[in-house]
C-alpha cells in the first residue's frame, strides 16, 4: 500500500474510533447528570446536594492512571480524564472558583489544573479577599499559594487561615517555569527593568545576576501584573509563567531561568466542605502551645510515637499576643482515621487551642 492510501486507512480508523468515543463520553455525562438527580432526589427539608466529590475524582484519577498502558504517560491520561470529568460536573452544578489574581497568574493555572476547564475562575486581588469570597459563599472554592519549595510559606495565606473558619478540601501541586518576557515596544539590548512578584525575582536571583547584573528589579503584586505593564512600556522585560505570556501576547528572551529546576508551589483548596477518607490523604492543623520550655517537643512527640509522616510545619506569630506562636502542621492521614482521631486528642490535651483545618486527598496530578 503506498504511504497515501496507509494514511487514508489510518484516518478512517481515527474517524471511526473518535466516533466512539464521542458516543462513550456522551453515554457518562448523561450517567453524570442521573447522579445530579439521584443527589438532589432524597435531600431532606433545607440541605442541599453535594455535587463536587474531591474523594471520588482522586479515586477516579488514580484508577485510570492504574490502569494505564500508554503510549500516553499517566500524567497526560489524567489530564484529558480530567477535563471529560470537569464538564460532567459542569452538567451537575457549574463551580465557582476564586483564585489570587489577575487573569495569568500561577494560581489560576493551579486551579484550572485541580478542577479542569469547565469550572467559572473569578480573579481577586488579594489572598485575604479569596479567602473572605469563600466565606461569604459567593463562590464555591478558592484557590490560594501557600508553599514555595524554593521559597518557603506564604505567610499571607497561613495568616488568613487564623481570621477565617475555613475548610481545606485539596492541594494541587504545580511545577513553576519563569520565562524572561518581552513586549514589542523593546529593544532587547537596552533592558533597563525587570518586573515581577518579589518571589519570582527571589526564584530567579542567581540568573539575573549572572545575565543582568546592572538592569533595576522591580516588584510588584503579581507575574500577571509584571507582564500586563511590560506589554506597553518600553525596554522594560518581566519574569511571568506561559499563561501571562500567552494572555498579554509577549515573546520568551529566555525560558526557564528559574535558579532550581524542581521549583514547585504547592496551593490549597479551601471551601466549607468536609472530604471523607480516600485512604491516601493529608491533614492541616492549626495548634498554639504555651508559651514554656519543650512545648514543640511536647506536641512532636505523638506523632513520632504512633509513626505518623509529618510533610510541614511552619512557626507564625499567633496575633494575639507578644512573643507567642502558632505551628501549621501538615501530616499524612485522614482526621476520622482511629489512629490520627487518639494523636488529636492527645494534641488536644496538651495544646492551648487546636484546629482541624481540613482533611483532603493528596495531591494526584
Ligand atoms: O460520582 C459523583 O458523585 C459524580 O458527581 C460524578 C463525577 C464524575 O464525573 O465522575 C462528577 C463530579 C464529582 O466531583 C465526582 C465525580
């Protein structure tokens, strides 16, 4: 057979495959919406239907990717299952999603990346106004940062979890890529700024130090914003993701300058929903101690003696009084588990205060 007629034969197999998958997608969104009646048919007087089932999609993820055989990678299957779910759910309920803005920023791509494409992203322009929309219910979830691994914490996010009563119901993991961007308007040789959120330039100090020692460093309140000014100012470049790239138009002078390669931040889902066990999950806390010697010691020691993983723990001023702290604790395990249940009571004991930020699937894609 000459190469035409293969391609021909191998186009009508395409055709005919993507036909049934079509018929195949079809077939579960319409099973996705009998599950939206099925949840709304035996609500009692004054609840309401819980559409969204972080628990369920990490099952479904994992399942596919388990079963996987390629040629795709894991990551790219669950990427497209992903997707076919995120429009199922949009059938069920279409989700509203605040995430810290504006329109570009690593945050929305987080979001977008833990809930697909079919949900609403409304931009804020701060971390606290994410946190206060969620808490006045005019949007489902939000989606704030809250860890650099070159960086360390986003304090701004762990403040706000001591103002607002908030759930945590996901994390979504992103590896982070900063380009150096450059509007129409400049002449490449005659960079006299660099533009950026203050964590970008940090992420990125040892690249502008070896290749634009002498040109100013600006920050400002986000990549987005960095490479929103840059698109009309002159001789000006910002460091920003492939979304502000993509979204103000400019062209990449240099990719991936970030100073580690594995540079990832780490973002949290917060809502008021309570996410059961799925077996592999991750629990938030907030505790403060008193104020006396071995007090960390004294709050470790549970989780060392019942072999519990600790991922973080990080030290804020508690704001409500001098000299005194509060430690965010993240630890493998799911609060109704018996075993975590006995460490948080024990915790309980000891602890000045104790909360349960959320319990929530670990991080699948
Ligand atoms: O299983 C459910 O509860 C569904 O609503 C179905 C479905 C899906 O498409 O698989 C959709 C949304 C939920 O977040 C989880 C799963």
């Amino acid at each position: 057979m000459s190469d035409a007629d293969q391609l021909k034969a191998l186009r009508v197999r395409i055709d005919s495959l993507d036909e049934k998958i079509l018929g195949l997608i079809s077939e579960r969104a319409r099973c996705a919406q009998e599950v939206a009646r099925v949840k709304t048919a035996s609500l009692a007087e004054g609840e309401s239907a819980v559409f969204y089932r972080p628990e369920r999609e990490a099952w479904v993820l994992k399942h596919i990717m388990e079963l996987n055989r390629g040629p795709l990678d894991n990551e790219e299957i669950a990427r497209l299952f992903r997707e076919i779910m995120s429009s199922c759910l949009a059938l069920e309920q279409p989700l509203q999603v605040a995430y810290l803005g504006p329109e570009g920023t690593f945050t929305q791509a987080a979001a977008l990346k833990h809930f697909g494409n079919a949900v609403v992203s409304k931009p804020m322009a701060a971390i606290d106004e994410v946190f206060r929309e969620v808490a006045a219910g005019a949007v489902n979830f939000g989606v704030v940062p809250v860890e650099n691994s070159t960086e360390g914490a986003v304090n701004h996010t762990l403040d706000s979890f001591l103002e607002h009563d908030m759930v945590i119901c996901g994390e979504v993991e992103l590896r982070i890529h900063h380009h150096l961007l450059v509007g129409e308007t400049t002449q490449t040789e005659r960079i006299t700024r660099i533009y950026s959120h203050a964590q970008s330039l940090a992420q990125c100090r040892k690249w502008l130090d070896a290749h634009y020692p002498n040109v100013e460093r600006i920050a400002v309140s986000s990549n987005a914003d960095a490479a929103k000014r840059v698109k009309s100012e002159w001789n000006s470049a910002a460091i920003a993701g492939d979304m502000a790239a993509q979204l103000y138009g400019l062209t990449r002078l240099a990719e991936k300058i970030e100073d580690r390669p594995d540079n990832s931040t780490r973002f949290l889902i917060i809502g008021s929903q309570e996410v059961p066990p799925t077996g592999d999950d991750k629990t938030s806390i907030i505790v403060s101690m008193s104020n006396k010697p071995g007090a960390l010691h004294e709050l470790l020691v549970p989780f060392h003696a019942n072999g519990i993983d600790l991922t973080r723990i990080e030290t804020r001023p508690s704001r409500s009084g001098k000299w005194t702290y509060v430690f965010f604790i993240d630890f493998q395990g799911h609060h109704q588990d018996p075993l975590i249940k006995d460490v948080l009571e024990r915790i309980g004991q000891e602890a000045v205060a104790l909360k349960v930020l959320g319990s929530y699937p670990k991080a699948v894609l």
